[in-house]
C-alpha cells in the first residue's frame, strides 16, 4: 500500500507491513482492526478510481498525488550503444505539502 510507505515515517521510522499500519491506526482512532482496514480499503479503492479518471487527489497537510504521462523518449544502451524507443506511460506522482515536508526534516 503507498499510505503504508509514506506515512510509516509519522508513526515509528520504521517500515510498517499493512498489518502493523492497521493495527496502529485502530489503535490511534479507537475502532477495531477490521473497521480500520475497513476505512483503508475504501480509502484506497476510491484514490485508485480518481486516480484511473486522471483527477487530482489531495490529502489535506499531507500532499498530492497526480497521475502524469512520461513523453515517449529515446535511450541508448550504453554497452552496445542500441538506440531504443521508450513508450510513452503514465506514472503517479506524489507533491508533499509545505508542512508535511517540515515534519519530516
């Protein structure tokens, strides 16, 4: 899960399998596991569907996630200096907010 690897750092340092994610947030919030991984499923089903329309999803002091389309690209392999053809792909970018990036430093 991407929450799972971003926000790991705010509640221990370390990197939380989605269990232990879980587990802390009910733990936190007071409800029980299954409503917990409950919440983050529809969380997370529902970013995935307006990421999928292109839309921007924004979480409030935490930061934005945008899908964007990396242009089709030229490489050369440096061994055998083959010339390739990159296709063009949409990647999901992630833009932290002014005072997310301050809690992290």
């Amino acid at each position: 899960m991407i929450l799972t690897f971003m926000l790991s750092g705010l509640i221990g340092g370390d990197v939380m399998n989605n269990k232990e994610f879980i587990a802390e947030l009910s733990r936190r919030m007071g409800y029980t596991m299954k409503d917990t991984s409950s919440l983050m499923s529809a969380l997370v089903t529902e970013m995935t569907a307006q990421l999928e329309e292109e839309n921007v999803v924004s979480v409030q002091n935490f930061g934005s996630f945008e899908v964007k389309k990396k242009q089709e690209r030229v490489v050369v392999n440096p061994a055998t200096q083959q010339r390739m053809l990159v296709p063009p792909k949409l990647i999901i970018s992630f833009k932290p907010t002014a005072s997310f990036k301050e809690k992290m430093q």
